[in-house]
C-alpha cells in the first residue's frame, strides 16, 4: 500500500458506481413494475364495460357501467322499472327519459333482461 489516499478514492469511485447502478435498477423495476399494473386496471375497467348488465335486476350503480349511463340516467331507468315493471324490450328503454336510440344501440350488446 503505497499510496492509501488513491485506493480510497478508487474505492470511493467503485461504491459510488454500484450505489449509481443500483439507484438505475430499482427506478427501472420500478416503472416496469407499475407498467403492468396500470394496464391491468385499464383492462379490468374495460372488461367491466364490457360485461353484461341485466336492465331488470341491476342497480343504479351498475346501470352506470353502460356507455352514456350516468347517474341520472340510471336513475330514471330504475324509477321506470319501479313504475312499469320489467322491460321486455330494448326499444322500450327509449321510453325512459334520456335514453334515445344511439344510447340503446351503443349498449345493445351489454344489456340482458
């Protein structure tokens, strides 16, 4: 050990590029590790507009997985099945206050009875 002062420094360089590349590794499992994660949400959020909703049975909240479904519109579709009864067909969703044909077609697929 001749000179002690240049193995610190090489060994401060050494620690200070491992510390460097393990701060790197962890930012970038970091991203990939929410990647994922956000597009499983968003898949999941998709799936759920997609599933089928039973226009008799479902509840406001559920109404609201439908495109154009707010809770308004949820609203007026159970207060009409309150006062109606059961909807037999889609065109009689048009009845309801807000619910036009484009809304019934957008949803036609989704919807059960």
């Amino acid at each position: 050990m001749k000179h002690p002062f240049l193995m610190g420094v090489v060994c401060a360089c050494a620690l200070s590029s491992v510390f460097t590349q393990s701060i790197q590794a962890k930012e970038v499992g970091a991203i990939d590790s929410k990647q994922p994660q956000a597009q499983m949400q968003s898949t999941s959020a998709k799936d759920t507009k997609l599933a089928k909703v039973n226009i008799n049975k479902a509840s406001t909240t559920e109404l609201q997985q439908l495109k154009g479904i707010g809770e308004s519109k949820a609203k007026a579709i159970v207060d009409y099945r309150t006062k109606h009864g059961k909807f037999t067909s889609l065109n009689q969703l048009s009845q309801v206050s807000g619910v036009g044909d484009k809304l019934i077609e957008q949803n036609a697929k989704q919807i059960s009875f």
